[in-house]
C-alpha cells in the first residue's frame, strides 16, 4: 500500500435503504469496475483495503459518510472521485477525495448534525417535546439489539437541538400539509444514540409521537468545535497548509 | 394511458419491513423503458425472495434480450415477504416491478420462472396482490397474459387453472416469438380480445394454452385423456430448444444487485443439455441434447460481464461442467488471464468421473482452496447402477484420496435416500463409504485433518423422465432410513467425528412429489393451501407440511385421489400421465425401457462419446449435439 485515500460520499433517495453491507460490496465492485489499484491484506483470503468509518444506519440517509482506501500505486484523488462515482449506483455519490495525512479517520467523526423530517407532525408539540428533553438530566430510552433489549441515556450525547417548520421554508407558495424539521448535533458515543433514540425520548418525556417514520438525514459528521458546538469538516487536517 | 409509479406510497412502508432494500431497485445494469414507447410489455417474476430470484440465469437473459427489442419492454418482479404483503394489503399497493415500480396488473405479459414447483403458493400472492383474478377463465382484457416457464413448467398441469399459458425449454427464442405475435394483435386494434390471443399464441404449437384442452378422467381417477376442444389448437405441445449458445451470449450485462444475494458472482452458462443420463435428473432428461458454447464466447463474456459488473467470482455453469470438451483450457486461459486481479472461478457441479486434479487445481489458484462437492448420489454400486450414476467405489476413493493429498481438507458428498428399489442397506452403504473416504485421506496426507460431509435429500420421481412411473418412497421409511444412517455415522468411534451429516426429513418431499406429477386437481390444494396462509413453501421456516395434508385432505375427500395415490403409487406402463401431450422430445417407450432397465441395474452410455441410443430428442426437436473441441485457446487480455 502507498497511499491511503479518503472518501466523503452521499447515500441518496431510495438507496438510503442499503445497509452497511450493501455499501461495501458494492464500493468493492465499484472499485474493480473503475479498475482503481486497491490493496489487499495479505494471507490465506485477500480482502480489499477499504475501511468504513461509522456508517448511518439502513433507511437513513446521508450527506456525510466516510470511507478509506488503500491503493497500490499513487493516484489522483480527483480522478478517483470521478471515476469511482460513476461506478457507484446513482444514489451513492462520491463527493469528496483527498490524500490521508497522518492519524485516524474514525477518530476525527466525534460527532453528526442529524436532521429529522417529520411529515404530519405538530411544531408546537415539538418545540414543548424539545424544551422538556433539554430540560432532563437524563432520559432513559430502550432499543432491540442484536444482544436483546438494552437501556441507555439518550439525553447527554444530544449536543444542540433546534425546531423548524418545513412550510415556512418554501417562499411565496401555499403551505403544504405541516412538517416539522429537528435539527440535532449528537456527539459518538458507545452505545450510540441514533437519532431514532433520541425521538423515543422525546416521546418518553413529552408523549411527543409523529404520525409517521421520520426522514433521517445525516447531513455533516466530524470533530467537534467546542466554540461553535458543532462538527468540524474531518478534512481539514488534510487541507491545512504545509508537506504531506 | 401512462401509468403511475407506485414507489412514493411504497416507500413510506419500507421502513416498517425487513431488508428494504430488495424492493427498491435500480440496479446496476437493469433498465427502465419510456412506458408509452413501448408495445408490448413484460413483467418478469422470480417467485421467491429477491435474494433467491435476482441472480436467477434464465429471468436476467429474458429481461435482457426482451429489453433490447424496439417496440419491447421488460420489468421483474419477485416474491414479497410477508411482512411487506401485510403492509402491502392493508395499505392498498398492488404488486409492483423493482424497476420502475409500476404496477404489475398493466402489462401485457406477466411471464413466471418457475425452476422449483415450491414456488406456487407464491404464484398465487403475487397474482392476488396484483389484483389479477387467480382463475384463468375469470381474466379480462386488463389483465396480463400469465405466462410460465422454466423446468417446472413442463408438467404446469396442478397450476394450469392460474395460468394462461405455459412455455416448455429454452425461453430467448419463444419470448421474442410471443412478442411478435402480442405487436402484431395490439397493432391490429387487439382483434377479439385475450380468447383471440391466447389463440394466435397456441396455434403456433410452441406455446400451450391449458384452458384449450380437457381432461377426462376414468371412473378410478386416472387420466382417459387430454385433447383440446377448440379445433386450431394443436394435440402436442413442443419444448423449444436454442441451437446455437454462441449467438445468445447471455447475459452480456449482468444485474449487480445491492442487496445481498445468495450468488454473488457472474455466472457463465458454459453449456446446456446433458446426456450423462441420470434416471432421477429431470433437468438432463428435459434439456438435451448438449449444445456447448464456444470457448472463445466463454472468454468473451468472462471479460464484458466482469467490466460490466465488477464481480470478482466467475461461475462456470451447466449441468455437469467439467463434462465441457475443452473444460481444461477454459479453466486455465481464465485463470490466466485473471492471475493477479483476485478473481475466483467456480464450478457448480462437478461428476467423480469427469473430475480431475488438474483442473481443480486451475480452479483454485486465484482464490481458495476450500471444499469439493461430488454427488454419487446413491450410497450403493448397485443403487448407482439403478439411477445410472455410473460411478464406482474405486473412482470415488481415487478422486477424493487425489483431492486431499493435493491441499483440499473438506470433501462434501451428495446423495439421495428413497430411490427406487433402494431398501436399507443401500442408505446405509454411505456410512461404509464415507468411512473409506476419510482413512483414504488420513492415509494419503498422514494427518487426521480431513472431513467429510454427507449430505442427503429425499428421492423425488420427476415428469419426462423414465422414474416418472416409480412409485414415491414414503416419508416414513425416508425419515428411517435417514435416522440409520445417522447412527450409523454418528456411532462410529474412529470416523464419526470427520463425518458431518446434512439432512432433511422426508416430508416436504411428498408435497413436492404431489406438486412435481400433479395434474389439475391439485390446483384446488395449492389455492387451499395459499388460504390457509402458505408462501414461501421452499424455505423451511414457512413450509408446513400438515397444512399441505389438511388441505389435500379437504379437497380430496370423497373422491378417487389422494396424495398418496399422486406420490406413493407406481404407475403401470399405459396410464396416461398429467404431461403427456407436453413433449420434451423424449420417446415414450425408449423412457420405459429405460425404466425397466432401471429396475434390471442395467446402464446406459452417454450418447455424447457413444452412438445415438434413440432416446428421440434429436430427430423430434430437429436438433444436434454440439460439441467441441474447437481447438482454440483464450489469449491473456492486455492490460490498460
Ligand atoms: C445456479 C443454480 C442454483 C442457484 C441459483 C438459483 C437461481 N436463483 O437462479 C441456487 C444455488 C440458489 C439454486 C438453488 C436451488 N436449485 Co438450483 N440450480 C442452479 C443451476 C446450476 C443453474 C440454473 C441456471 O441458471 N440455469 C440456466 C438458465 C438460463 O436456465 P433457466 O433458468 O431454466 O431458464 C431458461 C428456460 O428455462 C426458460 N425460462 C425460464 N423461465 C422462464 C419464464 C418464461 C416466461 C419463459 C418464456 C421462459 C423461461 O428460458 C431460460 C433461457 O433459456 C441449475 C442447473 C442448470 N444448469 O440448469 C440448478 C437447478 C435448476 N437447481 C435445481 C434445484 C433442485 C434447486 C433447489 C430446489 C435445491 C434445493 N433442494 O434447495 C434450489 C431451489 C432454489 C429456488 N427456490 O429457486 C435443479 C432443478 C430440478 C429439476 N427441475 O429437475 C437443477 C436443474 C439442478 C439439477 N440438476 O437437479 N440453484
Ligand atoms: S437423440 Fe440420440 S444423440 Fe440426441 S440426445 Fe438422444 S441419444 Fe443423444
């Protein structure tokens, strides 16, 4: 391996219902269709050097994901942004290539801004549901694991959380049916709380309940800025001036 | 009239069910049509799980040689899981095509892959989910042309109330065919309505049409006769058969799928047909003779299918794949050509006495060196010579003790319990044979690191083949004979810990049985059965074997039949059988005198390499065996 690659790719539309295995098998073929020279491990079964970085749950999508590749000869990033994005389905798009520095990837996703879209739902409630979860030292909530039922605290890895209102964003046409938009920053912590985690709460101590399943986006993913509370773009370690 | 995409309302229920992703799509490769452009519209349906049906050969070659025709259009869809036919029902969404998600009831064809007959109680969901009358006679206009294909459909006789029509063989020739005939009646202004079609599709002789015929049946419930009762319609329905695989090279595009599948590899149909002549192989019997593809369309299609899909395993697929006449070269040119770029090759199917180290050894070098599967079949010579798997004890121990010295550590064996005239010792020879197969390993490596699984499954009398007359084993004696042999290897103090076992209870194989030589009154159980809530009847977690029983029992009552009398009863040489007017080309004595044979343990060469022993196929299909060696070989690709 001479060079580690890092990936800022979308999960759009009707493919946010791939799950994180249907993402790396077809990156893997995505990879052998756009003949990029990844790395393989060595020994008895070779597998391909690409790594994934917290990926967003199945049926969620994403405008922030992350993923590392391993190739045997030098590249250009560019070139492999373009090439590996029209081998990838539309729907997973390639946003962003960039020569790795030094230092984990996975290390630097300390935190998401999610936003939920939550058609039918009342702003009013919201905001109540909002301020009452604020309010709350902890909320415990529950989710089915693969090692059965678990109990954690949903409420310390919520950062910021804010409320709009979908109709107000849409200027000079007639409102549509209401639809409320959470906005939240939510810091990686183990368990995770998912954004699905943190509306159970906000059902749990405001009997807060949308009509139907929210749209999960996760729109940015990165270090975060103590100043500004939110994340930091992960990149800008490459970025920053200076030899590599 | 265009027509709506269903996927707005469909995707506000994906998230309530299980791998959603299998419902949504788009495909690497599949393709989707302007609707008004197109004349004749298809919807292709594999009735299982996407994860079975995606991959399936015959569906992705239909989708796209129909696609690439002008005025044409295909779609697919599959099998959806019950917790999404809940949603589907209580929200209203009829069942839709994966492609552009339009709902399946508006197209002209809905045409069916059937390789398994377990998929009919899913047949009948997709049919109703669609909103499309089960009954044939009940259709109207606006509803599609049912349509069915594939190796089930050459006995379609226990579903044929459900469908309109039915296809025997090779299906690239006959779907360009029945295109033609829906362009021409659509552009005529549809003269007469689907009766005028389904007339125009069984006058051709290539397509049977079930309505058109009657059955009577004798007062002790065998068949009198089956003859069609409009004149037009021919008395013998014809198999189709591709002559030429070079000029078919299909799949040139493979779907890559982005739900997981259970192949995950670009698959290459290296021939067809086999003429090996095992007795209980219905899949042999129905596809000869054996036409090969060239080894340069091989190498050809290797390298468009893996461009186009980036799979990193091909698989060489036929019926007996080491039984090509250049099988060696392929193996190696390939492996050559992919040394280096982690490309895996795989082989289905491979026979004892066509297997050869050299070639495994190709087989592997790009990749692991996990297991080898050969399939005796039957655990006795003498069973062996009954079923025509002409192979012996010496060539097994040879193959495997080879095998194991040479690197490979886990050796699966095939077999079948519940072959005709099979009685206990027969079953019971697979312990002694396994036993030998693993001191024949330690004694090769010198090393106690070898195993051995046997897997066995119940014996299952096919239509067109000469077992057809045989009378079913009981799932009792099957599920007996199982728990022997299974103490018998279990029991064993030296052997029995390198010995796995793999089986299954004979039960689901009567209702195969019931399903495989079916005729028309079993559709009355299958619909009874999709009431009582079957689907899915090829996985075992949704198969119930009391509730096919309970609803034979139910409709058979008072009458002449019974499952038994389908399954466990020998027929006698004249009965009429439910797919006797359905021809595969198979000459109706020559199968019997193979069956008399059979039960002589008499064997028959393969006409491949010994003369023509009249078995009928070519002279009534007009066709020919095909066969290299073309004396070729395949040039390394150069690298960019
Ligand atoms: C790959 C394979 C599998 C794979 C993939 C299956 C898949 N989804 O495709 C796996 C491992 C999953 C599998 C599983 C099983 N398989 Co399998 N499998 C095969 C194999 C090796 C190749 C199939 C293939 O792709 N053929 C090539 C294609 C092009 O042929 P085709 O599908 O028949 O399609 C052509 C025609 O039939 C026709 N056609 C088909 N559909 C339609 C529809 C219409 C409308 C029309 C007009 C025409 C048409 O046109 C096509 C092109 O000419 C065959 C052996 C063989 N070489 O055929 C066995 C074979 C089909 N399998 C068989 C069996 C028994 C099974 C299982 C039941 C095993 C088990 N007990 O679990 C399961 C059933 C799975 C299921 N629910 O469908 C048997 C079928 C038995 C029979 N008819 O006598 C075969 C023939 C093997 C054998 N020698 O016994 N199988
Ligand atoms: S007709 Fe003769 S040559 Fe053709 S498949 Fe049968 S036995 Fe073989």
């Amino acid at each position: 391996m001479v060079q580690r690659l890092r990936v800022r790719y979308a999960k759009r539309g009707r493919l946010r219902f791939t799950s994180h295995r249907d993402i790396s098998r077809a990156v893997e073929r995505a990879v052998r269709r756009a003949g990029i020279p990844v790395a393989f491990s060595a020994g008895f079964s070779p597998h391909p050097k690409i790594s994934y970085a917290g990926a967003a749950p199945t049926g969620v999508a994403s405008e922030a994901e992350y993923l590392e590749i391993g190739v045997s000869r030098p590249c250009d990033p560019d070139r492999i942004r373009a090439d590996l994005d029209v081998s990838l389905p539309p729907g997973l798009d390639v946003l962003e290539v960039i020569e790795a520095r030094a230092g984990s990837l996975a290390d630097r996703l300390e935190a998401s801004v999610w936003q939920l879209r939550l058609p039918g739902a009342d702003v009013a409630a919201a905001e109540q549901a909002v301020k009452e979860f604020e309010a709350a030292d902890r909320v415990e909530v529950e989710r089915l694991t693969k090692k059965g039922m678990r109990r954690f605290d949903a409420r310390q890895a919520v950062r910021s959380m804010a409320v709009m209102d979908d109709r107000e964003r849409t200027a000079g046409q007639e409102p549509g049916p209401p639809c409320v938009i959470l906005r939240m920053v939510v810091r990686h912590e183990t368990p995770a709380v998912r954004p699905d985690d943190v509306l159970m709460g906000l059902r749990l101590v405001a009997g807060f309940a949308p009509p139907s399943p929210p749209e999960v986006t996760r729109l940015a993913q990165g270090p975060l800025d103590a100043t500004t509370g939110e994340p930091a773009d992960p990149f800008d370690v490459e970025r920053a001036d200076g030899d590599l | 009239m265009s027509v709506e995409s269903l996927f707005p309302r469909l995707e506000a229920l994906l998230p309530k069910v299980q791998k959603p992703i299998q419902y949504v799509g788009g495909e690497l490769n599949s393709t989707v049509k302007d609707w008004d452009e197109a004349t004749v519209r298809w919807a292709l349906m594999y009735p299982d799980a996407y994860e079975v049906g995606l991959p399936n050969q015959g569906v992705q070659i239909l989708y796209e040689i129909l696609n690439e025709l002008p005025e044409t259009m295909a779609e697919r869809t599959y099998a959806v899981w019950p917790d999404l036919e809940a949603l589907m029902r209580s929200e209203g969404v009829p069942q839709f095509t994966v492609d552009a998600h339009r709902p399946v009831r508006a197209f002209d064809v809905l045409g069916v892959s059937f390789s398994t007959e377990l998929g009919y109680t899913n047949l009948l969901t997709a049919l109703d989910l669609a909103g499309i009358p089960l009954d044939a006679v009940d259709r109207t206009d606006d509803d599609p042309i049912v349509l069915a294909g594939g190796h089930a459909a050459f006995n379609p006789e226990p579903i044929a109330d459900f469908l309109d029509a039915a296809v025997l063989g090779d299906g690239e020739q006959i779907a360009i065919a029945i295109s033609e005939v829906i362009r021409e009646w659509k552009g005529e202004g549809a003269p007469g309505g689907r009766d005028e079609l389904l007339m125009r599709l069984a006058s051709t002789g290539g397509v049977y049409v079930p309505k058109f015929y009657d059955v009577e049946y004798h007062p002790d419930g065998r068949i009198k006769r089956v003859v069609p009762n409009r004149s037009g319609v021919p008395s013998r329905v014809f198999k189709h058969t591709v002559m030429d695989l070079d000029e078919w090279p299909y799949p040139k595009k493979p779907l890559v799928p982005l739900a997981e599948t259970v192949h995950e590899r670009f698959s290459v149909e290296i021939f067809r047909g086999c003429t090996r002549g095992c007795r209980f192989c219905q899949a042999g019997m129905i596809t000869r003779p054996v036409r090969e593809r060239s080894i340069t369309t091989i190498g050809d299609m290797v390298e468009a299918g893996l461009k186009e899909s980036g799979f990193s395993e091909v698989g060489l697929l036929s019926l007996s794949s080491a039984d090509h006449s250049e099988i060696g070269e392929v193996a190696k040119g390939l492996a050559d050509r992919y040394e280096g770029t982690q490309t895996g090759l795989s082989l289905p199917s491979t026979r004892v006495d066509a297997f050869n180290i050299d070639l495994a050894n190709e087989f592997s070098r790009n990749g692991r060196r996990s297991g080898l599967t050969f399939a005796p079949e039957g655990g006795s010579e003498r069973m062996r010579k009954v079923i025509n798997k002409m192979v012996t004890e010496e060539d097994l121990i040879r193959t495997v003790t080879t095998a194991y010295s040479q690197g490979w550590r886990q050796v699966k064996l095939y077999f079948m319990c519940g072959l005709p005239t099979e009685e206990d010792i027969d079953v019971l020879g697979i312990a002694d044979l396994a036993k030998k197969v693993i001191k024949a390993g330690r004694e090769a490596t010198g090393s106690r690191d070898v195993r051995c699984t046997v897997s066995i499954g119940g014996f299952v009398p096919k239509p067109h083949t000469p077992f057809q007359w045989a009378a079913q084993c009981d799932h009792e004696t099957v599920d007996r004979r199982l728990r022997e042999l299974r103490n018998a290897l279990r029991g064993d103090k030296e052997y029995g810990k390198a010995i796995g076992y793999r089986y299954h209870d004979g039960k689901p194989s009567i209702v195969e049985g019931l399903l495989s030589r079916g005729d028309r009154r079993v559709g009355s159980v299958i619909r009874a059965v999709w009431e009582d809530g079957g689907r899915f009847d090829g996985w075992s977690e949704h198969f119930s074997y009391e509730r096919w029983m309970t609803a034979a029992e139910r409709v058979f009552s008072g009458g002449a039949v019974d499952v038994d009398w389908y399954t466990t009863r020998e027929r006698e040489e004249h009965e009429v059988l439910p797919w006797d007017h359905l021809d595969a080309g198979l000459d109706r004595e020559w199968l019997w005198q193979d069956w008399q044979d059979a039960v002589s343990d008499v064997e028959v060469e393969d006409c491949r390499w010994t003369p023509c022993y009249d078995c009928g196929v070519c002279p009534t299909m007009g066709t020919e065996i095909q066969i290299g060696p073309t004396g070729k070989k395949l040039l390394p690709l150069t690298v960019v």
